[in-house]
C-alpha cells in the first residue's frame, strides 16, 4: 500500500484514529454523539476528497492496468475494514440510543406517577371543625 498517494493513506490512518477514539468514548457513560457525527462527518469528506482525486489521476494513461488494480484492491481492503469499524461503532450508537430512550419512558413514568400522588393531594379539602 506504499504506492497510494501519501495524502490518501493520511486520510486513511486520521479516519482509523478517529474510529478508535469513537470506539473508546461509546465505553462512557455518556459519549458526545453529536461531536462524535460532526467529526465523522469532516473526516469522511476529507478521505472522499481524496478517494476522487485518486480515481481521476488512475484515469490517466500513467497507471498501467495492473497499478490501477492494485490500488484499487488496497484502497478496498482499507475502505472494508473502515466500514466493519463503522459498523461497530453505529450498533455502540444505537445501543446507547435505546438505553438513552428506555431511561426516558422510566423517567416519565415516575413523573406521571408523582403528579398523580399531587393531583390527589389537591382534591382533598381540609375542613375546619369547629364547635
């Protein structure tokens, strides 16, 4: 994978970085999910940028054939392990979603539950006797 422009393979490795760093944060309590989509977001444009820049230089007639394979095949393979990483990091996302939207419906419950304690309280008069 040394004959990849060198651009490219920096694209590559910032991504992987990011991926580990995401895989980390999903390992707290309450990872930043939004920071998390901004930076995926940045860093995949930039690996996409170069990917295009790389399929119009291999347009060119200086790639022979076989170079054109070649780097095809090893821009595949870090582009597939890439998209398992991803994979695991969107099921930490999803996982953490539903415990987020599981905790809220308990949440609310406890609130129904409390205003109806209150509302119970309300409808009781205290009736002074006085005689």
């Amino acid at each position: 994978m040394d004959f990849l422009p060198q651009d490219l393979l920096n694209s590559f490795d910032v991504y992987t970085h990011m991926q580990g760093e995401h895989l980390k944060a999903l390992e707290a309590p309450e990872p930043d999910i939004e920071t998390m989509n901004f930076e995926r977001s940045r860093n995949f444009a930039e690996l996409e940028q170069q990917l295009r820049s790389l399929l119009r230089q291999m347009q060119t007639p200086a790639f022979s054939d076989e170079v054109r394979a070649d780097m095809a095949q090893a821009c595949n393979r870090r582009i597939q392990t890439l998209l398992d990483r991803d994979a695991i990091i969107t099921e930490g996302i999803r996982q953490h979603k539903t415990t987020l939207s599981r905790q809220m419906q308990e949440l609310k419950k406890g609130k129904t539950a409390v205003n109806g304690y209150g509302a119970a309280a309300q409808g009781r008069a205290l009736v002074r006797l006085s005689g």
